[in-house]
C-alpha cells in the first residue's frame, strides 16, 4: 500500500482513513471546518488552487458528490474536467494506466476517482507522478473517506467530543463504503462507544470493525447514543435472500420519531443519502429537529475543498 | 402560488410571466437590452456574479437553452455546474425535494430548471431558502419565460412601441409553452392586437389566451401584421389525428415569401427555433430579409444574464 | 475550399495540414513550443483568451482531445461549453447551418468539431462570420491537424531538423486522418524519406501520399528510420477480409524491442494513442526508453493553446 502522507506529514492522497493519524484527520477537519459557511452566505474570495487542475472521473456523470468535488474545486479557483470513465474495465482496449497517464500528461493535478471496483483508486495512486494526488470518491464497499470526513466534521460540530461520545451505525453495513470510512473515523477519533446494527444478513463478516458491538436490534443498537447513522439500503436486495421486504424492514430497521426517543435527548440523526424515505427512515425523523441531513452535505463541499487545498498546496511545497 | 417577485419589487423567480407587472417586464427588457452586442464584438467584462453559482438542471443536456444560460452565468463570473436530472421522477428513490435541498446545501444560487412536467418548477420555488432563486428554462407545455422575454426583446428592437402592433402566432398553440409565454409578455405590454392561428386541431381550449383573435386561414390571420412567430410543429403529431401530413401542413400553414406579403411590408418574421424547413417554414423566410430568428439566438443570452443578474443580486442586498 | 489563413497570414481555421505554409507550421510548431512545460511544473498565469468562448462539439463527450482542448482553452482563460451534437445529421429536424448559426449567436468565437462525416468542418468553416473560427478536432479518416502538429512539434523536440531525417509511419494508413495530417505536416517541414507501413489491405489509394515509400514489410519499413509511428489497428477489422487476426497482425507488424533494433538506435517511437497493446505494440515499446508517447500528450496541449490562441487573437487585430 502506497503511503496517503508525504514525509513532511501533509496529506498527498486520500484513498482511505484506515491508517490516518488522529492529528493529521483533526487538522483537515479544523480545515475544513475554515471552509464551512451558513446557507446563503457570500462566500469568501479564494484563488489558492488557481493554475492547478482537478480532473473528476466518474462511472456515472450526475452524482452530488461529482457536483460537491467539482464546485469545491471551481470556488478555490482550479480549472474542472468531467470524465465519464470506467478506469476498471478496458475502454477502447485502453488499459487504465494510458488512462491515467494521459491525464498526467494534460497536467492534471488531482484525480477524483469514483470506481466500482476495489483496487482501482490505490492502483492508480501508487502509479501517478510524484506531484499528482489521487482522491477516492466512493470505492466499491470498501471506502469513501470525504463522507467519512464530512460525517466527522458534522458531528463535530454538534458534540464537544468524541472521547465520550456513543455512535450507532444502523442499516447495511455489509455493503456500505459509508460504514466503513465513519468506523475508521471515529476509531482514530476515541470514540469510545461505536456501534452497528443489522438484520444477520447485512452484518460484516466478523473480522471488521473490531471494536463495535453488534445489535440485530435496533432498540438496543439506539439506547442512549448521541449519533444514529442511517445507512440507504438498496431497494433491489429488500425481499430476497434472508432480507425482509421494504415493509417489514421499515417496521424492524426504519427510524422513527418513536424509536429515536430511545436514543439520548439531543441524539443527532445523519444520512449519506440519497434517502429511501419510509423504508430506512421516516420523513418525520429525516426532516426533524434531530436531522443533521442537511448539514453533512454543506459539510462536504468544505470538506473537499480542504481536503484539494491540503495535497495540492501541500504538494506546492515539496 | 408562490410570489415571483421581492417585496422591493425585484424579481426573485421567474416561473412565468404571467402575472409580472408591465413596469418589471419593461425594465428586464431594458436591463436585457444593455447586454446585447453585435456579432463579434468583444464582450466588456463583468464580474458582478463572482462567487455565485448556479446549477442547470436539465432532463437532456444539449440544448440550446441550456447552452445559453451556462454562457450567461458564465460572461457574468458564477461558478455553473450541469446537471442531468429528472426532477419530475424519483431518481434511485430519492424525491425531488431531497435533491433540491443537496443542491442548497452545496451553496447553489439559483437553479434553472426545465422540466416535462408541470407544476415542478413552482413546487422547487415554494420549498428553497429565501436567498435561493429558481428559473424556468421551459417548462412542459405551460411557460418558457425567457423565451417570451427574448422574444418581446426583439420585437422591440424593431417595433418602436407595443401599444399599435399586430402580431400573429402562427402553428402549434395548443402544446406550445412559446406561444404561451408570448402571449403574457406580449398581453402586458400592451399589445392590441394579438392573433393565434392554427388548425383547429391544434387549437388551445376557449379559456385560453383570451383576448386573441382565433384563425384557422393563415391569409386572414397575417393579414397586415407588424410581426409573424412561426412554431416548431412536432413532426410526430403530422397526420395523426385530425392533422394533415407534413406537405398538406407546409401547403396550408408554412410560411413562405408569397405567404408573408400579405402581412405590413415591414413585418418581421420570428421563430424560436429549431426550424422546420419547409414544414412550418420555408427557408427563403427563414434566412431571408425579414428574419430576426438569428437575433432571437442573440437576444436570448441578454435576456439570461439580466434575469440572473436581477434575481442573484437583488437577493444580495435584502 | 475556404482559405485558412487570413490576408495577414495569421491562421483563420484549422481544418487540415494540407497546403499551410512551412513559415506558417513552423511559427505555430514555435509557438506551441513556447506553452510546454515539464510535468508538475507550475503553470504561467495567462488570460490571453479572457472573454473569448470555445464551443467543443463532439459526436462522443469522453475523448482525450476533447479534454486537451477544453484544458488548452481554460489554461488560457477563455470560456468552453461542451455539446454533443452530430452536425452530419439532422438532430431534431435541425440543420447543421442552423446550429451553426445558432452557436455564433450565443457568441462562440471557435468551433471544435469532431466529425465522422468527412467534409462537415470545411461546410460550417465557409459558413461561419469572419469573426469565428473552426477548428478540426479530427474529421473522419480525412484529417487531424492538431495531432500533425502535435507529432511534429514531438519530432522536433527529439531531432535537430527535418532535412535529414527518415520517417516511418505503421498500421491502418487507408483509414487514419492521423497518418494524412501526419504526412501533410513532415512533407511540408522537409522530410526527405516519408515511409508508410501496411499489410496490402490498409495501404491507402495509390494517389494518396505522393511521395512516400509503400512497405508491406515492417522489417524494410524501419530499417535505419529516425522516427517510428505506430497507428492504431480498429479491433474490428482483424480477421476481417483481406487482413490477418489480432495474433498474426502482431507477430507481422507488431512493434517489440527486437523490431525497433533495425531502425537507428536514436530512434523515437511515436503513438496517437489509445493503444491496443499486444496487437499493434508491444508494452515493452511503448514504456521502453525509446517511447515518447507520453510526450505526445503534452505536446497536444501546448498545440491547442498556441492554435487556439493563433485564431482568436489573429481575429482580434483584424
């Protein structure tokens, strides 16, 4: 595995959380936290990455986390390409490192890469030159580490602390890249009580997320936590294999306003979204007092914008 | 229904001119006239939406209009970013006010939306942030306001007054968002005199565009007007139902130069475009002598960057 | 045919090599060489095409060269608008002049237009204003002026001078516009020994490439050259008609170590890329120490900047 940080410390590239010191995330969330701005505000003048170009490379072109990289790269002043590729699969009998080296050669500066297949964005970092940074956007099952950032930044913002803090992570977490890079996240950030709850069918094989404690029940996976993190659960896998249909989900793993009063008083409620409402969540919760929903994606564009100023002005200095 | 308009008195939406006061329409087409420059001038710079950003939201991406409004945000300095979505349909189970609401979230200004389905655009202007701004760039068969806008621009660059024009709507009324659009722009500024012609089958219902006078001949309804708008029939609908094929329809509604005489000798001849030639029009009127249809292309980025202008920097300073 | 280049000599459009001066490719060749930069390298501040739009209107939106000039334009401060359109046919009833039309009223000061249809750049280049230009972003198997330029300024940067060198250039010469632009660009620049390289189904008319050497051997095709070109091979065809499979094309015209020995041991090996490795190149060659396929990818910007430049400021002075 490539190393993420550069000897001076700074960030290069962001694959993953997994192995990121607690310093260097508390310093890109103190970053990014510079970055956040209440809805509506004008936004502050900034060319620091002006001359620098932010390529995103996308599977599928509209996602918002495409919209959130791009915008955060255009309000810092870099120079935005969209691609639309498929950096795992052969494209024209192109092989993924033309590709890559292609972009290079255009003076691409940083990569956002979302991919559906593990491996891509760590094989493709470990191959860039020395000035390039490569950024994950959502990998497979595996990581999404900006969404790991932003949900840290959002309870950050709601909390004093992690040290004290409890977090249940609720829905598939099998599948979840979400799952994965909030676990790594809030491990490195002490927290002391992290929890994921699941049907038996969605839980992780055993190995992972060393450290939670696992509830089948969502009762007992919410008593008293300070977090709850609903998860989407793809409507395609409801009814089959060992999973209820969406009805009986909603009736056992759906959040509502009556179960979350088993979670503590001012228990915040986050989603990755896209939501399925009515199936992992009511709108009463999603559009509640207690939803943070909103929040986590303002927090993502700040975060994005933190997380391209690190390894391409860190890069600047080398 | 939402109001369009600021309590100061500048727009803050634009759904539809249908029921904006003739003193803003008037001063939205001064403001539009300010940003016309001939073919080939270099453009004077402009900054005055730096920091702003707005998104397009679009069911298709290769439009002209959505071309034109990317261009108009863009000679005014906003941050502009694409987006395909259908806002009408659940994109992956997530409603369309989620997606609004992730689009305010990323700080976007205004959204211009077009939409297949009614009713959408008003419903995302009733739900976002007061400093938020949504724009119609066509909407279903119901209103293309920038499209009237630009219109009555360029009747206006030609005609010296409103209040003695005849003008003649000329094709498919019934399914034509243009002609609608028109229609409010043309009725509030005055005109006396407005007629639409059309097969009957294509007429609108009788509650609609009141005050027009209804022609089924093309001789009675060009007869002596001061400006002819040619639709763009929909070649699907030829010979089905009650409607002649495309040659019958050429022979009995296309405008050709024998056609147009019987209009005022200095009629001018408009068409939103795409044309087709020698269905709705023959191409001896659309590129010859009378034709402004190139300077409707042009006045249509005027037209854009004054509404963008109004609603973003009017919102500034409440 | 329209002329290309203005009275004052400077260049209007850019739709083939054939018939440019030498002084003329020669002062864009020294122009181009003027925006190379090494890789990592910071990028000069240039707003030289500030208020200046660049329409790329390709038939597919994920190509390099769409990309290369998109970036070309940013870096120099202009604004690019992307649009998919076919102009060869007619896309909703509208004709390509229509939408040619249409773009030079929204203000595009250059067309980049990819075509499959051959004639289609020249069609809208004699329709356009004077004030607008039309690039040729690759027209059919016709040409592809900025990759000539592109492998020129490569040839340059390795060999002293053009007088003296031997050229080889290997693969689908019948249907590459690279191969045409290529020999366009090398004759005009002094090349004495021009060689083409193909099995007898994928040599080119005997009218074509007045001047050239014809091998049907790889072996006598290299022998002693300067520069190697290898030509991408269509997939599709191997097997097909007169033509071997992938396999046999390999081991017939396939470039390895051990072939690329017969030729000068300076030699540089030269690629437009994508490459299908294993059929027409080995990967051993194509990351060897004599590649400078990477380069090629550069250089392709720094061509599209000083091209895109040459036009829009040539017009300028007018």
């Amino acid at each position: 595995m490539i190393s993420q940080v550069r000897p001076d410390g700074t960030l290069r590239h962001l694959i993953t959380l997994e192995g990121l010191s607690r310093e260097l995330i508390e310093r890109l969330l103190e970053r990014s936290q510079g970055f956040v701005r209440p809805l509506g505000a004008r936004r502050p003048d900034s060319d620091s990455l002006a001359g620098f170009t932010v390529a995103n490379l996308f599977t599928e072109p509209s996602t918002r986390t495409r919209v959130s990289f791009e915008l955060a790269a255009k309000r810092l002043g870099a120079d935005v390409v969209n691609l639309e590729v498929q950096l795992s699969s052969r494209v024209k009998g192109e092989s993924m490192l033309d590709t890559v080296f292609t972009l290079q050669a255009l003076h691409v500066d940083a990569m956002v890469i979302r991919d559906a297949e593990a491996g891509v964005t760590a094989a493709v970092a470990a191959s860039v030159a020395t000035h390039v940074s490569v950024l994950s956007a959502g990998e497979a099952h595996v990581s999404h580490p900006t969404q790991g950032l932003l949900d840290a930044l959002t309870v950050r913002q709601h909390k004093e602390r992690f040290d004290n803090l409890s977090i249940a992570i609720v829905g598939d977490i099998r599948h979840s890249r979400v799952a994965r890079s909030d676990y790594h996240a809030f491990r490195t950030l002490g927290c002391p009580d992290l929890r994921i709850v699941a049907p038996p069918a969605l839980m992780p094989a055993a190995e992972e997320f060393a450290g939670c404690s696992r509830h089948n029940s969502l009762r007992t996976g919410l008593k008293d936590v300070d977090v709850v993190i609903m998860l989407r659960i793809q409507k395609e896998r409801m009814g089959q294999a060992d999973l209820p249909d969406a009805d009986r989900y909603f009736a056992k793993y759906g959040l509502t306003p009556e179960r979350l009063t088993g979670a503590r008083p001012d228990a915040i409620v986050m989603h990755p979204q896209p939501m399925n409402r009515g199936i992992e969540i009511s709108s009463d919760v999603a559009d509640g007092p207690q939803s943070v929903i909103r929040d986590q994606v303002r927090n993502g564009v700040a975060v994005r914008m933190a997380v391209l100023e690190e390894v391409l002005t860190g890069a600047d200095t080398e």
